[in-house]
C-alpha cells in the first residue's frame, strides 16, 4: 500500500511537467501573421516582459538585455512523426535598453540602430513589440506549420571587454518559456 502512495505523486508530477511543455497559447492576443509566396512575417506582442526587474535595473544605471528566440516548424506526419517535427528556420531578435542620464531618456539599441524613448511606458511598447520575417522556403501548407518563441531578459549586461565575465556574473536573467502559436489556415495561400 506504501508503494501506491508513493508513486500517486509522482505520476501526477511528471504528467503535469509534461503538458506543460507544449501550451498553446491564443494566437489573437499576442502573434499575429502574414504568409506570402516567398515569406513569412511574424508580429509577437510579449505581455510577459518583468517591468519591475527592467526598471530596478535601470534605475541603477545599467545596461539592460533582451533576446527574442523565433523557431519555425514544420509537422512531420506518419510513421516520421515520432522522431519529432522539423525546424525550418530560427531566427533570433537581440536589443538592448539603458537610460541616458545626459538627453534624459531611454536608448534602444537594435541591429547598431538607437531609438530615444521619453518614458518608460514608450520603451516598454518598443520592447513588448517584435517582427521578424522568414524567408518561405517550402510550399507546405501553413495549417502544417508553427512557430515557437522565448524571450529572455538580462537585467546587468556588460560591456566590452567584460563580456568573458558575463557567464559568472549574469545569473539573475529572467528566460520565459517557450511559447507555441499555430498557423491557422489562411485561404488563397498554400
């Protein structure tokens, strides 16, 4: 009897690690997308960036980081879909934030491009809003395909040359899970 009692919690734990590995969330609120013959546009709206560690750390006069992870896939159908389903194509959105004290204001730096925000309520748009574009490199229908995206936060990035340190020094980044949207079927596109 011991030995059922035991294993109760232990069932339930590992079922419940498991469906949590692949929700899905409503794709109205937070991804939107755009297929064409030759590409793949994805808008993301991440609600989940932690605003308080954000201005914590910019209050202290840091540089803060953040990474966008977009994973395209593809579904593998029959005996092959045991093996899993395919990645197409990742791509991966890095910018940073800091405050400058001399223009008062917040600096976003995307791809060498800074854009000066006035307050933190516009910075955090900008953060919170992301497009990415994949190239369409298969004529699989888009009801087959999915994308899965994480954010990840690094409140304390460092600068060159201290950038060998970070692995020591940035332990208290804040990485959501991975997140999947479906492609529902788009009519007139294939």
């Amino acid at each position: 009897m011991k030995k059922i009692s035991l294993l109760s919690p232990i069932i339930i734990a590992t079922l419940f690690f498991f469906t949590s590995l692949s929700i899905v969330y409503p794709a109205e609120s937070q991804f939107q997308f755009h297929i064409s013959s030759d590409t793949i546009e994805i808008s993301y709206h991440a609600p989940d960036i932690s605003e308080e560690v954000l201005s914590a750390s910019l209050a202290k006069g840091q540089t803060a980081g953040f990474t966008y992870e977009f994973r395209l896939f593809q579904e593998t159908r029959g005996i092959l879909s045991l093996l899993g389903d395919k990645m197409i194509a990742e791509k991966t959105v890095t910018c940073s934030v800091r405050y400058d004290e001399f223009c008062s204001a917040y600096v976003l730096t995307t791809s060498g491009t800074e854009t000066f925000c006035s307050t933190f309520e516009e910075i955090m748009g900008k953060l919170k809003s992301v497009h990415v574009s994949f190239e369409r490199k298969t004529n699989t229908a888009s009801e087959h395909m999915y994308t899965r995206i994480r954010t990840t936060l690094v409140p304390r990035k460092l600068t060159a040359p201290f950038t060998l340190l970070e692995p020591f020094f940035n332990r208290d980044h804040v990485r959501e899970g991975w997140k999947e949207f479906r492609f529902a079927p788009v009519s007139g596109s294939s």
